[in-house]
C-alpha cells in the first residue's frame, strides 16, 4: 500500500538536539493557521480590515478561514511550473498595495522570486512577507530571511510524522511567544484527537493492506481535522511534547534520500514514454531535497479514472487543489516521496500509469518518439527499467 504520510518516527531522527542560531526565532503552533494569525495580531494590532495577495494555487480550506477572520484575499496567477516572473508580480504589488503578501513553495518546488528581487523595490513597507513551506521540510537555520519582514512558515504533519507548524522569523522581528493556553481546550482537544484518529486508521489500513480504509481516513478524519484548524479566535501554541523529538530530525538523510527519489521518478516515468497531456516540470536540482511531493502537471481537469485506476493497485494519491483558480484548465497528481517509500514503489507508480494510458481507449501517448493510441496490443506493457540508473536500493527505504 502507497501513500503520502510517514508510518514511522526513527527514521527522521538523530541522536543530538539542533542549535538554532540567535540570530532567528523558532516558534511552535499547532497549526499554518494558527501561526499565521498570530503573527498578523502582533504586526497589525489596531488595523481591522487586511489585504493578502495569495497565488492562484493555494488552499482553499485555508481562504475561507481568512475571511471568517476578516480578511480579504486577491490572487496573483502562477503558471504549470507554480511560478511568476517578477516583472508580472510587481504589478500585482503595485496594483493592490497588499498588508500580506503569501509567497508559496508549491510542492516544495523554491519560488523564483527568492533568485530575482527586483519585484522588492515595489514591496510596501510595512507590508509582511510570508513564505509559506508547508511544503518543505527545511532545517530553521537554512531559511534565507530576506528582512525583518520576512517570515517562514511550515507544516510538519504533512512532511514529517509531528503535529503542527513553526514560524521562523528575524529574533528581533519575533518579539512575543505562542500563547500560553491550555491544551485541554475545546479546539486543541477536537484537533489532536481528529488527527489521532486519523493516523490510527490511516495505520490500521497500511498493515491490513485496506485502500478504502486509507482513503477514508484521508477523506473522512482528515478533512475533518483541516475543517477545525484555524477557526478558534485565539491561536494556540503546539504540543510541547513533541518539541524534543522536532529538534533531533535528521535533514540530511532525508535530503539525500529524496535528491535520489525525484531523479528515479524522472527516469522511469519519461524515459521511454511521453503523454502529450503530462508536463515535465524543469525543476532545479537544488530543490530536489526539499520538495514534499513528486508534482505531474496535467494540461486536463482531473481524471478520476485514473485515481481510481491507481487505487485499485495500492497506490493511494489523489489530484490535489483541484477547486482553486490555477486547476481551472489543468491539474497536478501529487505523488509520494519519504523515508515509507522506495525505489520499488517508485517503479509500480510510473508502472501502474503507464499502464492506464496504454489500456485507456481515449489515451494518447509516445513510445520511443511514436505516437500510440490506447488498447495497446497484447495489453498492458510495462516501462523498460534499467537498475543500472538507480542510486539506491529498491528493497530499501534508504538511500544511503
């Protein structure tokens, strides 16, 4: 059975606790949201009504949240690569004059934005920059903070197997702690007790090997969990109990180990078959180490005989953001990556789509530079495979 979240905890740690430099401040929150307003209540203590420029491809769960909060979002449009050039987003800053503006690392893919700054000069003072890695598992020292303005924001549960999410900021510009509330209230109890939940289940189908239980732990318990965060009126910190655990993960393994991942699902997924529907997003090597998911930009609305086709096999991903503005003419697959995968699994994936557009009627796609049409003859044909291209142990879950 495949999917997204981490099964396991020993993996991501190391024996000794980081040292984070006084330079920054790490704070711990229970969630992106909470983080996220309480920031905003200390930087805009007197201000009611704020404006926040938001990519076209961002959650939507999170959007409505802002605005039961009393916040007004615009978006500014990426493009299938989930980037904007800084020439176009400097109109949007000009245009809008935004108090927050969210810069998003897609997939865990780096904004090009952070390797041209020229958009700065039309940044508004006293406006914040967010970053927001959600995406990305990124050791706290590595954030490359612009100014004291500039704040980052991540998400573990999605990209590791802890609870909640840290903001990262300038020490000087970071000021104030979480709020000191008690665990045992209403929102924090609902909201570790759905996630709880949600990972008992998730669990209890990986090792029955029940796809429709993983699935609906992820449909059922998690969107209810999603649907929670962010709505309490006052943010709450995250669970301290966690904190030891969050300060031993050990980044590097998992930055090599996915650095081999994403180059063996280039491989098997291109190297003998192109879809004419698939994009093959130019992603920089560099940010291979942090990237949360494998992304496939399809030029089509979503197609759920697909998902369906891959859940038959195990494989438990689905096509992801798929009611904001950026899905409106295309979708994005996210597929696994992590310490619960390996390069066997890697090779089922691209094995298991490929085998869908060769058996699909209305498939169109290229094998060697030929154009086939689906139904191919004999039936389902496997991607050739090459061991000799893999950098690290199929049977393994490591890549060292």
């Amino acid at each position: 059975m495949i999917n997204y979240y981490q099964t396991g905890w020993l993996k991501f740690l190391k024996l000794h606790p980081d040292l984070i430099p006084r330079k920054i401040k790490v704070l711990y929150y229970l969630s992106f949201e909470d983080a996220f307003l309480d920031l905003i209540r200390h930087k805009f203590p007197h201000k009611k009504h704020l404006t926040v420029l938001v990519p076209d491809f961002y959650c939507t769960n999170v959007l409505d949240n802002w605005k039961k909060h009393g916040l007004k979002y615009i978006y500014y449009p990426l493009d299938s690569g989930f980037q904007i050039n800084s020439s176009a987003f400097k109109k949007y800053l000009w245009l809008y004059e935004p108090d927050i503006v969210i810069v998003f690392n897609a997939c865990g893919i780096k904004s090009g934005l952070f390797s041209d700054f020229s958009w700065l000069q039309s940044f508004p003072k006293k406006s914040l920059l967010i970053e927001d890695g959600v995406h990305q598992l990124i050791h706290p020292p590595a954030v490359n903070l612009i100014n004291n303005r500039h704040f980052f924001i991540d998400s573990l549960r999605k990209v590791s197997p802890f609870p909640g999410s840290r903001l990262i900021g300038d020490s000087s510009a970071l000021d104030f702690c979480p709020p000191r509330n008690s665990f045992f209230s209403s929102y924090s109890l609902k909201s570790c007790l759905l996630f709880s939940s949600f990972r008992i289940i998730f669990r209890l189908g990986m090792v029955l090997g029940l796809g429709s239980l993983v699935s609906a732990s992820h449909t059922r318990l998690l969107k209810k969990h999603d649907d929670i965060i962010g709505t309490h009126n006052l943010p709450h910190s995250g669970p301290k109990i966690f904190l030891p655990f969050i300060n031993r993960l050990n980044y590097q393994r998992l930055y090599r180990l996915k650095s081999a991942q994403i180059k063996l699902y280039d491989r098997v997924l291109f190297r003998n078959c192109r879809f004419p529907t698939v994009s093959r997003l130019n992603i920089p090597a560099t940010d291979f180490p942090f990237m949360h998911v494998y992304p496939l930009v399809f030029s089509h609305s979503p197609d759920q005989k697909l998902i369906d086709h891959l859940h038959r096999q195990g494989i438990i991903v689905w096509f992801k953001f798929t009611d904001c503005p950026w899905s409106m003419d295309r979708s994005v697959l996210f597929l696994p990556l992590g310490h619960h995968i390996t390069a066997s699994d890697i090779r089922y994936i691209a094995d298991k789509i490929s085998e869908y557009y060769f058996t699909n009627p209305n498939g169109i796609y290229h094998v060697n530079g030929f154009r086939q049409t689906g139904h191919f003859a004999g039936g389902a044909l496997p991607l050739y495979i090459n061991p000799q291209l893999t950098h690290f142990h199929s049977n393994s879950a490591s890549a060292e």
